[in-house]
C-alpha cells in the first residue's frame, strides 16, 4: 500500500531527477557513474581510513598510476568502484572529502575491496589533512568536484 511519504519521496525523485537533466551531469553518464540518487545529490557518508601504497596494495592501484604516501590519491569502496580488475568510470575523478570541519581533496585511484559503500581509503597525505592518524578511522561526507555545487 503506498503511503503518503512513499508519493512524496517519488515526486521529490522525479522532480529533481527532471531539474538535474540542465546541471553538467552528462559527463558522468557517459564515465558510467549513473545511479540517479548520486547524480542527483552527489553527496556522500561513509568512513574514512588511510592506507600506505607501496606497501599495502601495491605502487600501482587499479587506475594505473603510480603512487606514494604523499600521493593525494584515494581508493573507493568497491561497491561503487565496480569490478577491481578493471578501471573504473571513477578513475581519476577528484574527490573533496570533509570530516570535523576540515576538508581536502583527493584522486581516485584505486579500489578498496575492505571498504563499506560510501568509504574511502586515504594516503597518510589526504587522511592527514582531515584528522591525525592515531585516529585511524573517522566519519566522512565526499563529493564529486565540479558537480552539483561541489568545489
């Protein structure tokens, strides 16, 4: 039986899916990042943690690029990274992560199969500039740079 707020929470879908369609989110279609919620709000929450590259993964991530503990890179949880064997439409896409009223920017550039939907596995460069890293895992909210109002 639909209820009051199940109509609502669908025309609220359909109007801002509607308003999206005139914001620059063609490109991310076309890399394949389509699921309309995260078009529509490009806002995300999951936690943060940090991980050292050449040690821990390997130099290289699933991107391709060679990195390093100063690297200002990330690696996306899987379940939206897609299959880590392969490069995915988030390659190389930039990232500004917030967390305790600080905020950074990162790359993605790898995938981080250990990671729950909505997490990110920062270089000891990105986690730094949001928290020390005696903390080891911390609340964030991420978005893509260059959409939706994201800077």
């Amino acid at each position: 039986m639909w209820t009051f707020s199940k109509y609502f929470f669908l025309l609220f879908i359909l109007l801002n899916f509607f308003t999206v369609q005139s914001l620059p989110v063609k490109d991310l279609q076309t890399r394949g990042v389509t699921h309309v919620v995260d078009i529509i709000s490009n806002f995300f929450r999951g936690k943060g943690t940090y991980f050292h590259p050449v040690t821990e993964g390997g130099a290289i991530g699933s991107c391709g690029p060679v990195a390093n503990d100063r690297s200002r890179i990330c690696a996306m949880n899987i379940k939206q990274y897609g299959q880590a064997s392969k490069k995915s439409p988030w390659c190389f896409l930039q990232l500004r992560v917030k967390s305790g009223g600080r905020s950074t920017v990162c790359t993605v550039t790898d995938c981080c199969p250990g990671c729950a939907e909505g997490s990110l596995d920062m270089t000891p460069q990105v986690f730094n500039d949001l928290a020390h890293p005696e903390v080891g895992v911390i609340p964030i909210e991420w978005c893509i740079r260059g959409y939706n109002g994201c800077t």
